[in-house]
C-alpha cells in the first residue's frame, strides 16, 4: 500500500496545499471514537433501561396498593 499523496489536476493557477498527515486521523482512531460513541449510547441505554424498570415497579406497586 502506497503512502504516497493522490496527484489530480488542478485548473491553471490554483494552488494545491497538501496538509500533513497529523490531521488525516488513522482507521485506528475513527474505531475507537466510534467505539467510545458505542459505549456512551449502551450506558445511556442501560440508564433508560433502569429508569423505566423503576417507573414499572412504582406502577405495579401503586395497583397493588389499589387492590388491597
């Protein structure tokens, strides 16, 4: 695999900067952000899942309550 920046034709008097390969991020950076992004939605999940057993609980006690 070639390292080398990708030649195009550029219209006549145009300038072509080339930026550093700092700012390209690596297929290693883009997964663990994406990973990092997975774990933060799988927490929020987690934390609605928790939420919503509580909301469940609270309404069946308040049934029960009722029956009694």
């Amino acid at each position: 695999m070639s390292t080398q920046p990708i030649v195009t034709l550029e219209p006549k008097g145009t300038e072509v900067v080339e930026k550093p390969d700092e700012d390209v991020p690596t297929v290693f950076e883009i997964a663990s952000d994406i990973q990092q992004n997975l774990h933060d939605l799988l927490r929020k999940v987690n934390d609605d899942d928790l939420q919503f057993n509580k909301s469940i609980d609270s309404i069946y006690d308040k049934l029960k309550g009722l029956e009694d």
